[in-house]
C-alpha cells in the first residue's frame, strides 16, 4: 500500500480507502456483520486505514456495522471518515437538516453508532451554499473540534457548488470529497485548484463511476430495485457503458484489470489524497487495493 499526505491535517492516508454506502442497503445487498468484518480485516491487510462512511447510509446502520468491528479491533489504526446534513428517511429518500441541532444529533448519533468518542473527518454532506454559509454552524464544529469529539472539518462536495470549495479553509475545512472519476472530471476544474491553493486533502468517491469503470457491465445491465443505480436515467446509463468500453478498448494497457487501472488514474494527480470505492466483499477490498501498485 502507499499513502499520502491528507493535506494539511497531519494525518497519511492510504492511496485506497473503503467507502461503505453499500453497507447502508441502497446498493442491492444486505450487509451481515460477518461480511463488514471480513471486508475491514481484508482492508487492514491490505495496508488499507481510511474508512469513509455517512449518517444516512441506511439511518446510521453502515455507521453501526462499522462501530460494532471497531470495537472488537484497533481502532486507532483507521482514519474514520463520517458526515452530517441528510437524515435517512427511508430507501433512496433523506431529509436535509444542516443546523445547528440538527448537526448536534447527527454528532452524537453517529459516535454511539460507531462506539467512538472522536471522527477523524466530520464532513459537510452535500448540501446547499446557503446552509454551508451559516456562522453558527461552524461555531459549532469548530467548539466539537476543541473538545475533541472531531479531530478535523471535512466537506463532501456536489457538482453544483463551487462556493463551498473557494470558502473551505476559511471555515477551516480540511478536506474536501469529491465526485472524481475517468468520465467525470468535473471537479479537476471546478474544485482542485482550490485544494492546491489552500493545501486541502481531496477524497475522490465513486472513483469506478458507480462501478462502470469495473468494465464488467454490458449494453442492457438491469440492478436489483434496491440498487441506486436502477434509478439512473437508463439513456445515460447506456452512454456511459459505451464511453467504458470505449476507454477499456484504446487506454487500459493489456493484462491491467480494468478496475484499478481507473483508480490509478485517479491518483495520478498527486491532489488526490486517495480514492473511497465501495466494495461488496473481501475479494474486491484486495483487488482495490492492487491499484496502488499502479501509482
């Protein structure tokens, strides 16, 4: 495994991480505790530290899966990455709450969730400009830091803001996660120029599109009615599976898995930090972790 430096904040994170929405049941599978062990443990042989997860994976259940390893390991060896702002209110539905009391219930909920008394990266989860340009609000983090319930401030960013990236280190933001992959590059332009300027670490999610750049779907791919991808629009979803083989055709060199050839691409730009793909078992926790051997 490699590392890297996670900007500013001291800490070296793995060039691969494990993202864990699927955790929450929103990608076709229902997680037991057994599979998030063996997924971790795999992760943790791998050299693999960074675990990034959500309030509203599943109402803190992917937080809960998580937690309930941690206790029964070391949980000073993972970087713990969580979020705040979408309160899960059912499968593929959220109900936002970016103030004050609501962070608050998100912080304590997600600690007891994940049997913790500290996150490592509180992020801002993909809300609006106007909640992220709240005072009180950062007050707040910024008083949970000094308490030492949050070591640093995060912000998981969507692809319509570019404020919230300009604004980071002002609200003393530390890291920014962003949609980065070979067919969406939006955020090289839109938000890595901020991270260089300001020495912020950039968390790259969905750096396999979804799992497209896997290059094992084909022209007519159905998902389970429980899988967030059956809800893309299906002309898209076409488009992009094409464009996939595409690249696998004329970029990924031959013999190199296609999977941790697109995440390699994704670390080539020393800005990245690292990558957060998810990952539905032990078997593809390994594979990821092969990708650093391509940085």
């Amino acid at each position: 495994m490699r590392y890297r430096a996670l900007g500013r904040t001291g800490i070296d994170v793995s060039v691969v991480g494990i993202g864990t929405w699927q955790f929450g049941g929103e990608w076709g599978i229902d997680f037991a505790q057994g599979d998030v062990d063996a997924i971790l443990d795999a992760g943790a042989e791998c050299g693999i530290n960074l675990i990034d997860t959500a309030e509203c994976y599943g109402d803190h259940l992917s937080e809960r899966l998580i937690g309930d390893y941690l206790a029964r390991r070391d949980r000073s060896r993972w970087i713990v990455a969580s979020k705040f702002g979408h309160q899960f209110d059912g499968l593929f539905r959220r109900r936002d709450d970016f103030t004050v009391n609501g962070a608050r219930q998100q912080l304590d909920a997600s600690l007891r969730a994940l049997r913790t008394d500290y996150i490592d990266v509180y992020q801002f989860h993909s809300g609006p400009d106007a909640a992220f340009d709240n005072d009180a609000l950062w007050d707040f983090l910024h008083a949970e830091q000094q308490a030492g319930r949050i070591r640093h401030l995060g912000a998981s960013l969507n692809k319509s803001t570019l404020m919230q990236g300009e604004w980071a280190r002002e609200r003393g933001v530390a890291v920014l996660q962003v949609v980065y992959n070979r067919i969406d590059q939006v955020a090289a332009e839109r938000h890595f120029p901020a991270a260089r300027r300001d020495g912020l670490g950039v968390l790259a999610r969905v750096p396999l599109a979804s799992g497209l750049l896997a290059g094992k779907y084909h022209p007519g791919a159905q998902f389970a009615p429980n899988d967030v991808r059956a809800r893309t629009d299906r002309a898209k979803l076409e488009a992009q599976i094409a464009e996939v083989e595409q690249i696998r055709r004329t970029e990924v060199p031959p013999g190199t898995p296609m999977a941790q050839w697109a995440m390699a691409w994704c670390l080539r730009d020393p800005v990245v930090s690292a990558v957060i793909p998810g990952c539905k078992s032990a078997a593809q926790v390994r594979e990821n972790a092969g990708a650093a051997d391509l940085v």
